[in-house]
C-alpha cells in the first residue's frame, strides 16, 4: 500500500504592493478579533488565584497574539475580504 501526495499547487508571488496590502488587511483582522477576545472576555481575570494587577495589565497583549494566531491560521475570512477590496481600489486608482 502506498500512499500518495498530491502536487503542490504553485501560488504566483505577490508584488510588493500586494504583500504591502495583505499585510495591511491580516493587521485590520486581527485588530478586529483582538477586539472581540477582549469583548468576549478572554483574558480576563479569574474570581479564584487570579494575577492581579499585572494580569489585567497583560491581558491586552495575551489578547493581540490570539488575535494574530487565528490570522495566521487562516482567520475568519477578513483579510481575504479586505485585501481584495483595497487591491481593486489599487488597481482602479492607477
């Protein structure tokens, strides 16, 4: 039995004004979900053995690294979203 791989499929290379406004829409994404982290309560200190000061302090950074993880897992379709929307503002703007 033997197992196989599918080809890899290649991706074409982004210019650099593309790799500028992907960049720009996974920040935008993971603003809005850090936003949500922090609504949602994540990050929050416990009733019980909690940090104190210092954890309520951090918790905005906890909530900035989850929000950049989930983008840099694939996110919630945001930055798709946005980056083709600024491309085509580009595009029609040149």
């Amino acid at each position: 039995m033997s197992l196989t791989v599918p080809p890899v499929t290649q991706v074409p290379a982004l210019s650099r004004q593309d790799q500028a406004l992907r960049a720009a829409a996974e920040r935008l994404e993971a603003s809005f979900l850090a936003e949500m982290l922090k609504h949602a309560g994540s990050g929050s200190p416990r009733e019980t053995f909690g940090g104190g000061a210092g954890e309520e302090q951090f918790a905005s950074f906890l909530q900035e690294e989850q929000a950049r993880a989930m983008v840099r897992a694939g996110g919630i379709g945001l930055a798709e979203s946005l980056f083709e929307a600024l491309k085509e503002r580009v595009d029609v703007g040149s």
